[in-house]
C-alpha cells in the first residue's frame, strides 16, 4: 500500500477501506504476531502502537515482528505514579521507542481555562482535551495504528476485528489481540516475561486516569473501576 498525496487522497482512501475489509476477512482467527506481519508489510514504518501502559504485551508482539517499533503514550498529566513508571521500564527495557505526547494544555492551564476538576463535572470534555486530540495529532505521521482492544474488555468491544477502518483519522487500525481472553493475556505474560503495570496486582482492572479510575469488586466487568458511577464507558479513543 502506497503512501498518498493530497491530490489522490479520496481514492487513496477507498483503496485503504477496501483493503481493509478484505484483510478484517483474512486475518479473523490469525495469530497475533502474523496480523502484525501483515501491518508490517503493508506499511513498513509508518505504523505505531499505542498503549496505556497497562501491560506490554502489544508493545512486545510488536517488536518481535518490527524492532524499534513507535509506542506511542499520551500523558494526560493524571496518571497514576505507576503508570509514568510502566512506560519508562518499557521504553528502557523493550527494543521499541516509546513516544510520549501531551495535551497543548497543562492541568493548571486546563484548570483556568475550564475550573478545577473538569473530569468531576464534564468528564467526555476532559477526555477530548486530554486524550482524543493528543493522539489525533499524534497519529497524523502513520497510516495505521495497533491498539489493545479486546473483545472480552466490555461491551462495546464485542465487535472489534483485527482490522478497522478508523473513520475518524482515516487510519487503520490493527486489533491483534482482539479475540484473546485475559486467560491468552496472563499466559503471554507469563510465557515472555511481560512487563505488567503493579495496579493490575492492586485491585484494579482496568487503568486510566487515577481520579478517574478505581479498584474494582470480584466479579465485576474489568472496566468497571473507570468513570464508575458516571454511565460513561469509553474515553472516546476507539470510537
């Protein structure tokens, strides 16, 4: 898949749809590592994984198929200690190169502009600033993008496929691990010696933004510790 120029940009486009669909089609029951061959071959180095560092499982069956592979990590200035940490023993520890992008505003700046504890008052806003615009920008150097998503994660991931048109960015979007239950997770982890952010051994299923995330009860969805008590499920990233 050749790079596009604005001129052709439309047709490039449907030309990315279609292949695409043809790949979400191919690849249902491929591993993990050959989807990410495939992403690799199609577009060389203008892919990236991006990870909340939760774990490092796609950062490391990325690796394996690209060495020095972007891993890109948005910091939204709320992340738990541990977190911050994940992300720098990956970046010190696994052959990828982590990327960290930011928000244009601090939280103080945030703070003026919109009051204090916007994430209490207007949480979809404070992912917008904080999250969703970040990796917008971020992604505008890639022609596609492999995330974490599951499909056993929640509800609204029950129809992710390997391959997704990403309408929004007009990217992409590889989904490797997306039939793995957490039983494939924890055994990968176990098999490889994965990095593992220390809150998923503290109670906590799922990691976002510490004000907004919390521990969550045996039994409970994974993600039932974010946004709790707010209805809202997604950060707006993958949808």
């Amino acid at each position: 898949m050749s790079s596009c120029s604005v001129v052709d940009a439309a047709p490039c486009v449907d030309a990315a749809r279609r292949l695409t669909e043809q790949a979400a089609d191919d690849l249902e029951g491929a591993s993990a590592l050959d989807i990410l061959r495939w992403a690799d071959e199609q577009f060389g180095a203008d892919w990236c994984v991006t990870s909340s560092m939760a774990d490092a499982v796609v950062p490391h069956l990325a690796a394996r198929v690209h060495p020095g592979i972007d891993v890109v990590f948005v910091d939204t200035g709320y992340h738990f200690a541990e977190t911050i940490g994940m992300r720098d023993a990956v970046a010190a520890t696994l052959p990828v190169t982590v990327k960290t992008v930011t928000p244009r505003q601090t939280v103080a700046q945030q703070d003026a502009s919109f009051g204090a504890r916007l994430y209490e008052r207007n949480p979809d806003q404070c992912c917008a600033l904080r999250k969703v615009t970040p990796l917008r920008q971020a992604l505008k150097g890639y022609r596609a993008w492999a995330s974490g998503l599951r499909r056993d994660e929640a509800i609204t991931r029950t129809e992710v496929r390997v391959v997704e048109w990403d309408a929004r960015r007009s990217l992409v979007k590889i989904n490797p691990i997306a039939s793995w239950t957490q039983q494939d997770v924890d055994r990968y982890i176990a098999e490889h010696g994965i990095l593992v952010n220390p809150l998923l051994l503290d109670g906590y299923g799922s990691i976002g933004c510490a004000p907004c995330t919390r521990r969550i009860a045996p039994g409970e969805d994974l993600r039932a510790g974010r946004w709790a008590g707010t209805g809202k499920i997604e950060c707006g990233l993958h949808g």
